[in-house]
C-alpha cells in the first residue's frame, strides 16, 4: 500500500509551498508505504526512511495529478498551482436586499445617491477595493421582481468594482439549504440570477458567492456549480465536533480549510475560500490585529476573504453598528497598508491574470 499525505487531494499551491521561480513551483510530496522499495513520484526517485517518504518535484500547469509508485501500486491526487501568486483581497456582503429595496422605492438620479453603494463606491474611490454583493430575492414588502431596470447601464458601467450574485430565497429560515435538495437550490438560484441579468446585466454576475449561512448540501453546491459558481465561501470552523459555515464538507476538509486559503473539492470541481474577516463581529480597534494574526500563517496570507452583512448599517436594524462604514474602511486600510491588491475571486484564476 502507499499513500500521499501531502498534500491533500485538492490542495491549491502557491509561493509559499516551496520554491518558486519563472513559473515553475518545485515542492515536497511527502507519503507513507508499507513496502519497502523504491518509490517514485512523479518519476522521481523517492527517499525513504522506514515507513515514510518524500520527493521534491517541479509543478507548471494549473493542474496537476501527482502519482506516487511503490512496485505496481500507485496512489494519485489531484492538485492546484496558483502561479504567481501575491497579496490579494475581495470585499463579500452578505444578506443584502434592502439597499435594493431602498432604491425601487426612492428612484434616485444615480445608485450612488443610497447611502449603502455611496459607501462602496467612496472605498473603491479610496482604495479601489472591489465588491461582491451576495443578494437574497425577496424581504418583507420587496422582491427583486420589483427593481426597475433603469439604472442597468449604471450597474453595467461599474461591473468592473461591484457584482452581485445568489445569496438566498431570504433571511429566514436560519440554514435554509442545510438539508435542501439540487431542485430548490437551482429554482432559487435561477429566481435571482434572472432578475440580476434583467436588471443590472449579465456583466455585475460573479462566479463565487457565500450561500446563506455558509451551510448546503452537495447536491445544493452541485446545483450552482452547474449554474457557473466556480466557488464558495464560508468559515469552516468546528463547534463541538461538527464542522460549522462548512458546507457539506466533513471535519477533516474543515480543520484543513480553517488553517488555509483555499481548497479543490476534486469530485465537484468547486473550490472554497475561507473567510478571513467578518467585520460586523470585530471591534474596528482589533481590526488591524486580528487580521495581523491571519497573515502570520504563510498558508493564509496571500487570497484575504473580507466580509460584513448589510443589516448592521441599518439604524433601524436590532444590532444597529454606528461605526459599519469605520469597520469597512478599517479593514481596506489595512490591506492597502500591508500592499493588498483588490481582485475579483472569478478574474483569471482567483484573481491572478492568466
């Protein structure tokens, strides 16, 4: 028998796993066998110790498969080269609908007139951060349905900072998809992404988003990746044993994504970015600190998922947040300050041009 151990089938690599130059990313796979002979990976000759073995071999493409071979056993995984990797960062709102609402019912001259998109707009302006704006369909009193199609050409024109694209049916229930099957997933990503192409243009539609809560089963995520979603983001944390904001992913992808960037679930072909922030649960003086900490960790430090929901902007809102706009502009600053540059997760290969 042999095994790799690393990395993982899925792992998207980078600079910091290993020695990269002109495009070429040389890196250790490492492995266990219970024969002991000579093995090879990729081709080249192992060294073994006891039980344990490893291999230094060079990576080009995007995608590569890594074999190991002991006798006439092989073991192969599946692995991601994030070629030329550098610091980058995206800003995600989640449950977003009433700044959509707000509009439809005061028909500005500019979208920019709603105090929301005039926040965003004055980050990029600043910082030129881009935004991904995760909507639901419907709240009390609104539907998208309801959303004039007027501002369209304005929406078009600022496509290359602000996207929107599939969050959920609506707010409530928590965890609507935790237990939903492929067909509700698909209708309620259909309902939204139909009203999005008619009112705003199929150029603002964006190929990663948050589902509500971070939660969804795998026929629910299989539904939106035939849709076009490339990638999913949530917190992939572990509360009590079981994985939390994890999608359909079992405890040990969990752990593995709580302490990475990124990661290829290979039999979906889906990838899931880890949030690094969500700025409405960190006070804006730890702000700078706390995401400090996250960039400590080589393995978290080059693709930054911010995030914030809209409802915290809302003075009317329960757990109304007097500093949110503080909060976002915090955050921003600190990746201008620490040379972040603001992509979009579906530009090229997670922002890094091709």
């Amino acid at each position: 028998m042999i095994t790799i151990t690393t990395p993982i089938d899925g792992a998207i690599l980078n600079r910091h796993d290993g020695d990269e130059e002109n495009g070429r990313l040389t890196t250790t796979v490492r492995g266990r066998t219970d024969r002991p002979e000579s093995v090879l990976v990729n081709g080249v000759q192992a060294t073994v110790q006891g039980n344990d073995f490893q291999a230094r071999i060079v990576l080009t493409d995007r995608r590569s498969t890594v074999t190991a071979q002991v006798g006439d056993e092989t073991c192969s995984q599946t692995v991601l080269y994030d070629r030329g990797s550098f610091k980058r960062y995206r800003f995600s709102l989640d449950d977003d609908i009433w700044f959509l609402r707000d509009i439809a019912a005061s028909r500005p001259s500019s979208l920019f007139e709603n105090p929301y998109m005039a926040l965003w707009r004055r980050l990029h302006e600043r910082y030129g951060t881009k935004v991904n704006c995760n909507i639901y369909f419907q709240c009390d009193g609104f539907d998208l349905t309801m959303m004039p199609d007027v501002y369209r050409r304005e929406w078009e024109d600022n496509s290359e900072w602000f996207r929107l694209t599939f969050h959920a049916l609506q707010n409530e229930p928590k965890e609507p998809y935790i237990a939903a099957a492929y067909d509700e997933v698909a209708h309620d990503y259909d309902l939204i992404t139909n009203e999005i192409v008619r009112f705003a243009g199929e150029s603002v539609m964006n190929e990663f988003t948050t589902i509500h809560w971070g939660e969804a089963t795998r026929g629910g995520c299989r539904a939106v990746r035939d849709r076009g979603i490339r990638g999913l983001c949530g917190y992939f944390v572990m509360r009590e044993g079981v994985p939390k904001v994890s999608y359909y992913l079992d405890g040990e992808q969990t752990d593995y994504l709580g302490t990475h960037d990124y990661w290829l679930d290979t039999s979906e072909d889906l990838i899931f970015i880890r949030h690094d922030i969500v700025a409405n649960n960190v006070r804006p003086e730890d702000i700078r600190g706390h995401l400090d900490r996250t960039a400590e960790n080589p393995q978290q430090r080059d693709v930054m998922e911010f995030m914030i929901h809209e409802q915290y902007f809302y003075p009317e809102y329960r757990a109304h947040l007097p500093d949110y706009a503080e909060r976002c502009e915090t955050t921003v600053r600190w990746a201008a300050d620490n040379g972040y540059e603001p992509v979009f997760w579906s530009d090229g290969f997670l922002g890094v041009p091709e």
